[in-house]
C-alpha cells in the first residue's frame, strides 16, 4: 500500500481501524494521527506483530475497504 494514500483517507480509515483492531484506544489512533509507519508501530505494540505482519494487516484490511466503497458507488442499471 502507498503511505500516501493511507495518510490522505486516515479520516476515513481511523473509523474503520476500532472496528478491525478492537484494542486499539482512541489515544492509540491519536498518536498515529495518519501517519503509516507510527500506525505500524501501534500494531507491533498492541498485537505482537512483525514489522511484515502489521503491514500485510493493515493493506489487507485497506484494499477491503476501498472495495466496499467501490461496490456502493457503483450504480447497477435499471435500478
């Protein structure tokens, strides 16, 4: 995943990211605050990850939600 894009949707990411990493605090999502590599950090921290491990989560759980808001914005004909 591009560090880029996660830091450009946080906003919309952050809300997801209690609802897929239910330890996660609020104070752990403000410390982020958007930024990939601390947000990583946070997921070693908190869940025991590798390095790896935290980066495959967090682009899988991405990619999954960046298709369910392509599957909502996508208009089926004749409805």
């Amino acid at each position: 995943m591009n560090k880029d894009i996660f830091e450009g949707q946080w906003k919309q990411i952050r809300g997801e990211a209690k609802a897929w990493w239910g330890k996660l605090t609020d104070n752990d999502l403000d410390r982020a605050a958007g930024k990939y590599d601390v947000f990583v950090g946070v997921l070693q921290e908190k869940y025991g990850y590798t390095r790896q491990r935290a980066v495959e989560e967090i682009d899988k759980h991405v990619k999954e939600y960046e298709a369910s808001l392509k599957k909502k914005t996508v208009k089926t004909p004749g409805k």
